[in-house]
C-alpha cells in the first residue's frame, strides 16, 4: 500500500510560502522546498506544531539572522559597498544529521578551515550557508570535497554540498542565492550527490529549464567572456568535443596557446575545459545574451 504525502501548502490552505524566514512570534515559519513555508500559529494545534519542527527543524534560534549583513544581502536585496569589492561564492550545506551541541564548534571549524570566509548564516537547523571571498589561493571543488568529507567524520554528520560559483560584488546577491538554492534543493531530489556545483547540474538545466530565465548564468556569461576571443575558443572546443589539437587546427592557433587559456580559464573559474560536463556549462552559457 502506498501513502501519497500531500504537500504542505495543499495541508495547510492559510499558510504561505515566502523565500526568506518571517520574524514574527504569531508565525510558525519552517524550511521547505528551498524556501520557507509560514502559517499563524494560531491555526495549528500544539501537537501540530511540534510535529512540524520535528519534520521539518525551525530557523535555529541561536543566531540572529535579520541582524546579520550577509542574511541581508542574501535575503534583502542589500548591495556591497565598495569596500566590500571583490568576488563572493555561496557554498550551501545541507545537514542530514546535526546535534545541537556541535553548531558553535562546527562555525569554529569552518572559521579556521577557510581563511576567506566573511560570513557563516544557519537559516534552518539543517542548512547552513557559507560566504567565501575569492582570493588567489582559494580552495577548488575537489579540495572542499575532501575538506567536508573530513569534516564529517571529525563531527560526526553527513553533509550534502553546493558550491557556487563566484561572483563580482556589484551583483544582487539575493537572485544569485534565490536561483542556486532552488537548484540545489532540485538535484537533491532529482540527483542526491553528496558534492554538487553548477556544472554537475548541466544536463538538469539543459533538458528541464529555460536558461534565459537563470540571471545567474548571465552574469557569469559577464564574466567567462570578458577577454577577446573566449567565445571562439569555447564553440570550437565544444564542436571538437573538447579535441585539443583539432580545436586548435580550425582556430588557426598553436597547441600550446590554447593549453594555456584553458588551464588559465580553469585556474580562474574552478571549470575545466576538458571535461564535457564543465565545457558543456559554459557553452551553453555563451549562447545567452548577457
């Protein structure tokens, strides 16, 4: 026999879906579907409402998280200032398990491990949201991989990850968010990785999706393409199926100069052009308009 679970708003007909937690001591205000699900507490009997923080865990009252610049950024629409120049990536977590007791060591943790983080937000008590600033030196995707496998056995957890990619600082950092969250929370049930990134959604986003409508993906189009000649290079990769030496045959350019903008293009973007699933992000991405 099978049990059909209907969906909450379908459940709960007085409650609402917003994308950012509702501060109100009248609400009870719950994750759900990469947003949240609000409804006056009010309409639901206590036993209700136990059950569905037990299903679904409340916004952990440790932090504060309307006082927080990076909630406001992420959540408000508030732009970086120029001090702030730079280039941001968000890196969501998402907990299967996580004891209460861990929360302060494991931001400790996470404080030490990576130097550039500016800012760690827990928007539910199974969802964490790390801010990362792009330096030089920053860890790539395989090395926070390795990082957070690690980091689960220390802690004794099992996290799935997101990593996002980088993004100049005069972004809306809260579509950035709105879109990569939404996607994330749709690989995890179309695809349940442990690791994820952008392009480990590709063939998702290829097949299921309107890329016009990903502003995201446009602003890295700003980005990938800002040096002359970028989009050639990546066309004729694509056509060649990522072929060196033919790629470099049909654009009339030697071996070695097209090895060192793709190895200078992966250093940059974390992509790597050999790849089909990386080359194939971007490809796609350079026939937007942007």
């Amino acid at each position: 026999m099978t049990v059909q679970i209907l969906p909450l708003e379908q459940i709960y007909a007085e409650g609402f879906i917003k994308d950012e937690p509702l501060f109100n001591k009248d609400f009870l205000c719950i994750p759900y579907k990469g947003k949240f699900f609000c409804i006056e507490k009010q309409k639901l009997s206590v036993t209700e409402q136990k059950l569905l923080l037990t299903l679904y865990p409340n916004v952990a009252p440790l932090y504060e998280l309307e006082r927080k610049f990076w909630y406001q950024v992420l959540f408000k629409h508030t732009r970086l200032s120029e001090k702030e120049a730079g280039e941001y990536r968000i890196i969501q977590v998402q907990f299967k398990r996580m004891d209460d007791s861990i929360y302060h060591s494991w931001i400790q943790t996470m404080e030490t491990v990576l130097p550039n983080l500016v800012d760690c937000l827990f928007v539910s008590s199974n969802q964490a949201l790390l801010i990362e600033k792009r330096t030089e030196n920053y860890y790539q995707k395989e090395e926070l991989y390795g990082l957070f496998t690690a980091l689960d056995d220390d802690f004794a957890t099992f996290t799935q990850i997101f990593v996002g990619a980088f993004y100049p600082s005069e972004v809306d950092f809260t579509k950035i968010y709105r879109e990569e969250s939404r996607l994330f929370q749709e690989m995890l049930v179309e695809n349940p990785k442990k690791y994820l990134s952008l392009s480990d959604c590709v063939l998702y986003l290829a097949t299921s999706q309107d890329l016009t409508n990903y502003e995201s993906l446009k602003e890295l189009g700003k980005i990938f393409f800002a040096e002359e000649g970028m989009k050639e290079v990546i066309h004729a990769l694509w056509k060649n199926q990522a072929n060196v030496s033919s790629t470099a045959k049909d654009l009339f350019m030697h071996r070695n100069t097209l090895l060192y903008k793709m190895e200078k293009f992966q250093q940059r973007f974390d992509l790597n052009l050999k790849e089909l699933n990386d080359l194939l992000m971007v490809y796609l991405i350079s026939n937007l308009k942007f």
